[in-house]
C-alpha cells in the first residue's frame, strides 16, 4: 500500500505538467471568419497606443489611462509593456510580455504572452487610418481592444469600429471605454 501512495502523489505533478504542456503548445488562431491586417508593417505598429476601450478582465480592472508600448526585438519578437493606473489600489502597474507572429510577418495575425510559455491571440483587424487606430481581436469574442496613438478617436473611426465588431459577434454593449487625464 506504502507504494501505491507514493506513486499517486507523484501522478499528481506530472499530471498537471502534462496539463500545462498541452495548453502551452495550443494553438493560437485567428477568429472563424476574421480577416487581419494584409499587409502589415510590425515597424510602423511599434510605439506607444492608447487603450480606448476593452472588454473588462482581471488583469486590467479598475484601471485607467492605460497604454501599451511596443518594441521591436533584435530576433524579430516584439517586447509589449502595458501600462494603466489602478484606481483601487491608487498606483501604476506594468505587465511585460512579448508577442511573435503566428505565420507570415507582413499579416495583423500575432501571439502575445505575460506568462511564460502561455500565449493568446492578438490579432490586428482593422486601422483607420493605418498605424493610428487599431482595432484587435483576441482568438475569441472574450477579448477585444480598440487602441489609438491619441487619448481619443474620431468618432466615425469609433462607429466603423463597433460595426466590425458586431458583425464579427462581439458584444460591443460590454465595453469598457479607458479615461485617460
């Protein structure tokens, strides 16, 4: 019985190894029926963008004047920091991560991580005019972002925005519009 205890407690960690590898090497798509940007040019996307809206999630609640910046690296990665003011807790939080292409690097179609070998989808749909409005899908309806190179966007840029979201089934009803002072 002494044995079969010790075996037990050690299938607990490789199971949940096997589980981490498995989410790790998930695939990271582009939405069913989603068009990126085509062609994309990662320099003229690097810099500082201003968070316009999001839909909410426990890494950016309670936060405003958010931004994210992003750098292009010697290997061809791209180095993101986000930035935003948590009103709760009254101080700035940075996160650090790094994004890649998935596939061709002249499409809108990225990965980006905050958490070691785990990436998500962050895929560039739309730019009005190019490299200073963004719109970006995650690999599901769940997330979404509209960004600018300015701390507000011109409000038919904003429709046209919110109009490609919904066709694409996102509930626009649900997002949170970032302030910035």
């Amino acid at each position: 019985m002494k044995s079969y205890r010790n075996h037990m407690w050690l299938a607990g960690p490789a199971m949940l190894l096997a589980l981490l590898a498995v989410h790790a090497c998930k695939p990271v798509k582009v939405p069913p029926g989603v068009e990126v940007v085509e062609p994309f040019d990662v320099r003229a996307y690097t810099g500082k963008w201003y968070e316009i809206a999001r839909f909410d999630f426990k890494q950016e609640k309670n936060m405003k004047q958010v931004t994210a910046e992003y750098t292009l690296n010697d290997d061809g990665s791209i180095k993101v920091i986000n930035r935003g003011f948590d009103t709760v807790k009254g101080k700035w939080k940075d996160a650090i991560g790094k994004a890649r292409f998935v596939g061709e690097q002249n499409r809108g179609a990225l990965k980006v991580s905050f958490f070691g070998p785990f990436y998500s989808g962050y895929n560039v749909v739309a730019m009005e005019p190019p490299y200073q409005n963004a719109l970006v899908f995650g690999e599901d309806t769940d997330y979404i972002w509209i960004l600018s190179r300015n701390k507000t966007i011109p409000e038919d840029v904003k429709s046209n925005f919110l109009r490609i979201a919904r066709e694409a089934g996102y509930d626009v009803s649900r997002l949170i519009w970032t302030k910035h002072d």
